[in-house]
C-alpha cells in the first residue's frame, strides 16, 4: 500500500506536470497563431494552476482539486476532437487513464463505461470504429488490472495483519476476537476483566482542518501513550474512526478506575502542534454475571456512542 506522503508526492507531480503540459500547448497554439483553439486550454491551464493551490492546502477536501484534474482532462479531449474531429484516436486514453488514476475502482469502471458511447460517437466517422471498441475495451481492462491486484493485496493484508491501519492496534476483527478469548477465559476461570473505551473527540476536526497527517499524529501519541504505560498482555485496538478499546486482563473495577485516571492524566500532558493539548474520553465497562458476550460488545458500543456525543 502507497503511504500518505509517498502518494502526496504523486499528486504532487501529476498537478504540476499537468499544468505544464496544458501551458505549454496553450503557449504552441498562441505561438502557431492558431488563436481559434486558444480559449479552452487557456482556461483549463488556469482550472489546473487552481487545482495545484487547492492541494497544496490544508483546510480544502482533497477530492475537489482532483474532480478538477480529472475533468480537465475530459475538457481538453472533447475539444480537441470537437474542433479537429480527424485526430488520432489515442488521445482517448488520456480522461481514461486519469479516471482510473484519480478515482477507485468502481468509480472509473462506471464513468468510463458511461462515457463510452460519446467517445464511439466522435470518432465513428473513422472507418476503424470497430478497432477503436476493442482497443478502448482493451485500455480498460489494462487500467484496472493494477488497483484491483492493489485492493486483492490490502483485502489479504487486512486478513493476516492485525493491526490497524492507520496506527499501532489492533483493527476491529482481531480486537473482537481477542476480547472474545479473554471473555471466555476470564469467565472459565473466574477472572475479573475490564474493558476501557477512549474516544478522540478532535479526530474529524484534526482532519478537516489540518488533514490526514495531523489525524495521523493523533492517532500515533493515543497509542504510543497507551502502549507504552500498559502491561505486555493488555490489549489496545480500534473499535471505529475515533473509538479505541483497552482490555485489561485479570483487572478489578478499581484497577481499571486506576488505569483510567493514569492514562488521562498522561495523555493531557501530551500537546500536538496543529491540535493543542490532546484530550481523550475514557470510560470503564466490566462485563456483568452471566452477560452473553453479544450484549457486552453492545454495552461497549452504546458506552462509545455516548462518549462521543458528551
């Protein structure tokens, strides 16, 4: 999987080589005197200058500056064969290719197959339109190839990796599983067990505002604040976006209310740059005599939803 500042990078240079590229066909055309074809690349030169601002900030969706990437590309292309309906058919490829690299999967599957018609409909004046299908056919296959083998390994990484990932615990599956061995355990042998619910309530605001490396941040200081004050067999995982559970093996109420008050007080000694001083939320939930583990995890799930809503 591509991390976050490698792919930041990509986007980087495909804004910017974009830009380029549409300049410096705006500067041919001006140079051939072919001011005629001038007014669109002119303005998809300036939509794209947009685009690389928008991504270089922080407070902005980064879906819009690539909705408009892509859809310069599909402007650019209709006006080429709009205004010379003989050019060669390659130049298909070009929105093509963007979909599948700006969009997921299923999303550039839908768009190009609803865009297929029109493509078929410019260039079926050519006597080749029948090559033109399997080829444009053939283009997208090739071009989904890559992200489904991407999506086939994140789907077996997420089946052998327990870890969460965006941050060091254990993602919902494994969590449940582990707490569900220490269910039992603890209920065979008559062991206490104690369960601790966090929330961070600045981790949407961290990412609309600063976006995914200051919700990064957070999510590394909670674990390594956790982790690193907690014992070798208590378990941390991530219940949902901004939900962690802490189960606590052979723990009494009181020394979960211990555990709890330890951890707040270190973690509100934590201060992150973009978000201040971090602040967490943190409950205790004890499983009851003779409760089915489906009612526990429901317990643990509506404790959640009400410390999200404090």
């Amino acid at each position: 999987m591509i991390d976050q500042p490698l792919h930041r990078h990509l986007m980087t240079f495909a804004y910017t080589a974009s830009v380029i590229l549409v300049a410096g066909y705006t500067y041919w055309l001006y140079g051939l005197g072919n001011y005629h074809d001038l007014l669109v690349p002119m303005f998809v030169a300036l939509l794209l200058l947009a685009a690389l601002l928008m991504h270089y900030s922080q407070a902005l969706n980064p879906v819009l500056p690539r909705a408009i990437l892509l859809g310069s590309s599909y402007v650019i292309t209709l006006s080429a064969y709009y205004y010379h309906p003989d050019i060669p058919a390659v130049w298909i490829g070009l929105p093509t290719a963007a979909a599948f690299f700006l969009l997921p999967l299923l999303s550039a599957l839908l768009l190009t197959a609803f865009s297929g018609p029109l493509w078929w409909l410019l260039t079926h004046q050519n006597n080749a339109s029948t090559e033109i299908v399997i080829a444009y056919s053939a283009l997208i296959l090739l071009l989904a190839l890559p992200p489904w083998e991407h999506a086939r390994q994140r789907a077996l990484l997420r089946a052998t990796d327990p870890n969460d990932n965006d941050c060091d615990a254990y993602h919902i599956d494994m969590l449940i599983e582990r707490l569900h061995n220490e269910y039992q355990r603890a209920a065979m042998l008559d062991k206490r067990l104690a369960v601790l619910v966090m929330h961070l309530p600045q981790l949407d605001m961290a990412e609309e505002q600063f976006g995914p490396r200051a919700q990064t941040a957070l999510l590394g200081a909670l674990c390594n604040e956790v982790n690193s004050r907690c014992r070798d067999h208590d378990l941390l995982g991530r219940s949902n976006n901004a939900t962690f559970w802490l189960v606590l093996p052979d723990t009494s109420e009181s020394g979960a209310m211990l555990v709890r008050e330890r951890l707040q007080r270190a973690l509100s000694q934590r201060v992150l740059v973009e978000t201040g001083q971090l602040e967490t939320r943190i409950a205790v939930c004890l499983p009851r005599q003779n409760e089915s583990f489906e009612r526990y995890i429901n317990r643990l799930e509506a404790r959640a939803k009400a410390l999200s809503i404090v």
